[in-house]
C-alpha cells in the first residue's frame, strides 16, 4: 500500500510538472512535440548548392544553418551543403531549383537579376549611406518586394546574404568622381553596373573574372571593382597599386527554396526552415566584415596603399549616379526604389544638400496593373521639380517628391495622407490613376486640408464632391464629359453598341452617364455587364454580350482585366471593334496583347499626345524625358504632361501665396493667372467655383502603334 501511494504520489507529480510547462509556453510544447514524432517517423533529406569555395564565410553560415536544423529538429532533416559549383554553375542551379531537383540555393543578386531584374538593386552605387542602411533595406519592405518576386520563377525567396562590399582598385587612388575620368576598368557584364563607370567618365570593359588579374597586369585595364575576399583571393592587389575603399556597391547573395521542394513538407518543417536561414544572416553578415579586417592586412603588408573615402567623397560620387535609380526605376520596380527613398527620407530626411525644403507627396499606385502608370505620374513630377530646382526652387526653398504607394487599397491610401499630413513641409500631395481609391479619400483630404492634385483619375465625383471648401484640382477628364464623348464615338463609328465595366465608382459612373447620354436619342446598349475587379474568367459575359446583336464593345476597365477580356474577344468568331476608357493603358496591356491586336479594332479615349502637341515647350518636355530616363519612347503621354502641368502650376500657387500654408495654397491655386503649359494654354487653370482644368476641347480618340507607341487618331 505504502508503495501504491509513493507510485501515485511520483505519477501526480509529472503530472503537474508537465502541465507547469505546458501552462508556461503550450503552443512551443505542442509544436516541439509534433515536430520530434514527424522527424522520428520521416527522415527528410535536403540539398543546398552554392558557388563559392568551402573557406568562405557564406559556405560556413550555409553549414551552420544546417547544423541548426539538424539540432532543432534532432537529426529529423538533414541538409547536405554542396559548395564550389559541385552541382552545376549558378544558372544551373536556379533551373534545378525551380524544377524541385535541388532544394536550397545560395546565388549571386547578380546572376540572379537575369530573371529577377529587381535583384539589380544591389548593383546602385552610392546609393545607401552606409552598409546598415542596405541591410535595413533588404531585411525591410524592400527587401520583402524583391524576395516576393521570385514566386514568378518558382522559387520562395528568404534572405540576403553577402560576400562584401565592392571597392576599387587602381595604380592611384580613387578619391573623386575625377581620378576615374579616362580609366578604363574592368567590370563584369551588367547594364547598370557599366552606366555607373560611363557617367563618371570611365570605360567599362566586361572581362572574364578569372582573365581579370592578367587583364591588370597587362595594363588592358587600368582598375577594377570588386569585395576584399575576391580581390586577395584573385590576387589583384597583386598588380595593383591603391586599394580605394568605396563600399559603392554590394555584392549579394539570396537565399532560397525550392519552391516544389517546400511544399511537399508540412507547414511546421517549412516555417522552421525560413527562419533558421533568417536567423542566420546576422552571423553570416558578421563573420564577412570580421574576415575583411584579415583581408586588409592582407592587401597591407603586400604594400598596397589602402584609401577609404569619407562622407563627402562618398556624397560627390553619388550626385553624379543619382540618375541611376531612375533611370533602372521601371526595371528594378517603382514601388522597391520608391519605398527605399521614402525610408531614407524618414531617417534623414531630404536627399539635397541643405534640410530645408518644400515637399510634394504622391499617393498613387504601384503595384501589378497600375505601376506603369505610377511611374509616369512620378516621372512628370520629377521633371518639373528639377527644372524648378535648377532655378532655385520655390520661396527660395528646393523641392523634394515623396512616392508612397497605396497599392489599390483606399485605407492604404488613406494612411499615406495622413502621414503626410504630418510632415511640416508638405506643400500638397499628386493623386494617381483610380478614381475608387481617391473617392473613399476624400473626406480625410478635405477634413486634413490639403491641397490633393489630381493627373490622371477621372470619376466626376473625385472633384465635384459636395464640398464647399474643396481641396481636390484636377488636370485630367472628367466623366462626366469623357462618357459622353466615348459613347459619341461608339455611335458615329459603329452601331448597336454593349457595354462592359468594372464594378466601381469608375466603372458605375461611365455607366451611368452613358445610358442617359443613349436614351436622350431614344437609345440604348445591347448588353450592360458589370464585372468585378480580379475576374478571371468572362466567357459568361461575352456570350451575353453576342447573343445580344452588339455590333461593338464599349470597355471601361483596367489593364488586367482589359487584356481578359480583350483576349477572350479576340477568339470569337466575329471580333466585334471595341471603344476603350484609357484605363487599359496604365500597365501592360500593350505587352501582353500585342500579337493579337492588329486583327483588333481597338479604339481608347486621350487627352494628350507629344507628337500632337508640336509646340516648342512640348518638345522641350519630351527630349528631357528620354535623356534623363534614356529612353526613346514615353509610354502615357498624357500621364507625364498633366503631372508634369500641375506641379508647375502648384510651384507658382505656392510662389503667390508665399507660404506652403494648405489653406493660402489652396486660395493661390483658385486665382492664379492664365498659364501656359504643355497640355493647353490654362486661362487660367482653377477658379473657386471651377477645379477641373480640361474640358471636351482637349478629348480624342487613339490607338495603338505596332511598337505601342499612342497614336493620336481622331476627334469625334
């Protein structure tokens, strides 16, 4: 009995204490449970490729990311680590990966950036203050943005680790933009990396990397970049004189997963996997600046003279590659480049040499379907301001533009006014493409009052919104006059029209004030089909639409489900002509469709066209556009000139009211005088009672070039 009660008493007692521990953390219990009985029941086996030799610090954080795994899932998963290119090159490797054959890889941002063009971020020179700012930036939302886009070649993007800092070498110092003037250095073969030596009077000259060394000895070139763990183990500083460090650029690696191979393991391996390697990074990042201190002993008893450029040196170099991100902006992404600057700005504030500044924020969107047209408005903004700077800029104050990106989503939208609105030297905020984010803004912009300028949305109700105080101009349509101008069109040109629109205060408001405009001449559409935004499929719609004897479409919509739709048209038997909003042209709607659209009668509303606006001034516009963006060819014409107008026309409100005050703005912009801009001659452009600035006068019809260049067509 005696012994019964000690058992039962002992039993109670691990009882307790296992539900102690369990109180303590019951969700670690669980899940470390689980974890242990799958692991002991399936042993899983992993391979991890990578190309760098195994004394590289990316190599020992690779296997003690492994190491890490093993004991977290007590030999359940083991990860064999290949380094050295034993699997395949880099190229190799990522196809591998993609095809579930190798289940993690380490590769270069470089290499990568063939089919991840966003992975060049890492290639900006001068572009991030100091090393913590770049690693913020790849551990934060810009980082995230680059990662997500490896999803697009079936790969899950993780985390960045590195193999240094690139810095110079030279047989002199490289100390300023002018000691590179007439060099010739090597560089490997990258666009951007070959921009960045042409604009400081260099000549880029693509060589083998393993040719490099000989290449310097040879005297074929006279410099080259790259990490200190690439330089000694090159044995470049072996040839060359000066050793200049820059830190100008970094040189990458991304981690990632199989996108095949992690989904075949139970959500509890794969988040255990993702957050071993993040934990890593820290340690990996660590051990490469621990190794360059060896490094540079290295390299300094080898008699090499070892410069380091400080803070102004640094800045100098970086005014005269300031270009670069813009110019790289649409390939890199608006939303990665936009978000790096507005963090920047936040921690330091403006990007110009003194703090004192005037800012114009845009709220507009960035992401898939709508960043073409972010990137237009944002490009006509940036024009005006820099020729306003060159000439001193506003009050004697330089302007400064922040992008915020409000990704579709109005509360998004919201948040972004409202951080501007925080900011003391806001003067006023650019609005973007759609009408439906701008219309759930409105009450916060009139209730903050702040000047909201809008270059593009068109829904009658963004400016003629009720309130007696507005604070919303709009250089763009409104349509309440585009509709009818649209469904004018239809009629002249073709006959028993359908309609086809988003479901949104856009798509409704078109509707709407079409069916009325038709019924004044005692007619109406075939078919009204309303969709909604994100629709895949439209075979139901169309079918209404040609059982019902259309003779045409009229389509208002976005670009994304403009191509559904377009597409699905274009496989019908009789591909009826279609009358388009301009909505379509604010992504890629060209690129995605341009195969079928010569066998389509395509037609979309405008209202403006640089090679239909020959005026000096216009012309002047446009060949700034391609020499600071080195491009031929302007993708949304109007998009450019109306931003490009309305922060002309702010600049000079701001100059009347003499102050960035929201409400004297607002009073200077309803009485200033006539103003001649690219769009039109503004006579003048906003009255207290009038604040659009176009009317039925500035409207007419386009298509579509075989290049996709806009090609003004008609008016009505």
């Amino acid at each position: 009995m005696k012994k019964l009660v000690i058992i039962f008493v002992g039993v109670l007692g691990i009882v307790f204490a296992a539900l102690f521990i369990y109180s303590q953390n019951p969700e670690k219990t669980v899940q470390d449970s689980a974890l242990t009985n799958n692991t002991q029941k399936h042993s899983i086996h992993l391979r991890f490729g990578h190309n760098t030799p195994i004394d590289s610090a990316l190599h020992q954080a690779a296997l003690r990311f492994a190491s890490e795994i093993k004991k977290k899932t007590q030999g359940g998963i083991t990860v064999e680590v290949f380094p050295s290119q034993e699997l395949g090159n880099d190229h190799q490797m990522v196809e591998m990966a993609r095809k579930g054959e190798l289940d993690i890889l380490l590769t270069p941002t470089a290499k990568m950036s063939v089919a991840v063009p966003s992975m060049q971020y890492a290639d900006l020179p001068f572009y991030f203050p100091s090393r913590e700012d770049l690693y913020d930036m790849l551990d934060g939302e810009p980082g995230q943005m680059i990662l997500h886009d490896m999803k697009s070649i079936g790969l899950i993007g993780v985390t960045f680790w590195e193999n240094g800092f690139k810095h110079l070498t030279a047989n002199s110092p490289i100390l300023s933009p002018g000691d590179l003037q007439g060099k010739k250095i090597r560089v490997m073969k990258s666009r951007i990396i070959m921009e960045q030596f042409k604009s400081l009077g260099a000549t880029p000259l693509p060589i083998d990397f393993h040719s490099t060394k000989q290449a310097l000895n040879d005297r074929i070139v006279d410099g080259q970049e790259n990490p200190l763990i690439a330089i000694v183990s090159m044995g470049f500083h072996e040839v060359q004189t000066d050793l200049t460090l820059s830190e100008h650029a970094f040189l990458g690696y991304v981690l990632s997963f199989s996108d095949k191979s992690l989904s075949k393991l139970p959500s509890s391996f794969r988040s255990l996997l993702i957050d071993t390697a993040k934990e890593v990074t820290p340690w990996e990042r660590k051990e490469t600046q621990k190794r360059e201190k060896k490094l540079l002993g290295i390299i300094s008893k080898s008699g090499v003279k070892i410069h380091t450029l400080n803070k102004e040196q640094r800045q100098e170099f970086g005014r005269l590659l300031k270009h670069i991100p813009e110019q790289y902006e649409h390939i890199i992404g608006v939303d990665v480049i936009s978000k790096t600057k507005e963090l920047l700005y936040k921690k330091y504030g403006a990007n110009l040499e003194h703090k004192d500044h005037i800012l114009i924020g845009i709220n507009a969107d960035a992401s898939i379907g709508g960043e073409l047209a972010g990137l237009e408005i944002k490009r006509g903004v940036e024009l005006a301001v820099a020729q306003i700077n060159e000439k001193g800029g506003v009050l004697g104050k330089p302007l400064e533009v922040i992008f915020k990106n409000h990704k579709l989503m109005p509360t998004k939208g919201i948040q972004n006014i409202q951080e501007f609105a925080q900011n003391p030297n806001l003067a006023a905020i650019i609005g973007g493409k759609h009408s439906a984010v701008i219309a759930e803004e409105i009450a916060t912009i009139q209730g903050l009052r702040i000047p909201y300028l809008v270059p593009w949305a068109a829904a009658e109700k963004v400016v003629n919104n009720g309130y007696e105080e507005n604070y919303i101009f709009r250089i763009s349509a409104n349509d309440a006059l585009a509709s009818e101008y649209i469904a004018g069109f239809a009629l002249e040109h073709y006959k028993q029209p359908a309609i086809i629109v988003e479901n949104s205060v856009w798509g409704r408001e078109n509707l709407n004030t079409m069916k009325k405009y038709l019924q004044k001449q005692a007619l109406g559409f075939t078919a009204e089909i309303v969709y909604n935004r994100g629709q895949t499929s439209f075979d139901q719609e169309l079918a209404a639409i040609l059982n019902s004897g259309a003779e045409s479409v009229i389509l208002i919509a976005d670009p994304i489900e403009g191509s559904r739709i377009v597409q699905a048209l274009s496989r019908q038997k009789t591909v009826l002509p279609i009358v388009s909003h301009w909505g379509i042209v604010g992504g890629d709607f060209f690129q995605e469709n341009k195969k079928i659209l010569p066998a389509i009668d395509l037609r979309f509303f405008q209202t403006f066209s640089f090679s239909k606006n020959p005026t000096k001034a216009s012309r002047d516009l446009e060949k700034l556009y391609r020499s600071r963006y080195k491009t031929q060819k302007i993708e949304i014409d109007f998009a450019v000139a109306q931003a490009y107008d309305l922060t002309n026309i702010l600049a000079l409100a701001i100059t009347k009211a003499g102050s960035i005050e929201h409400v004297k703005v607002k009073k200077a912009l309803e009485n200033l005088p006539p103003y001649r801009g690219i769009v039109k001659s503004y006579t003048p452009a906003f009255t207290q009672k009038r604040h659009d600035a176009l009317n039925v006068d500035d409207f007419y019809m386009a298509k579509f070039h075989s290049d996709g260049t806009i090609v003004p067509e008609s008016k009505r």
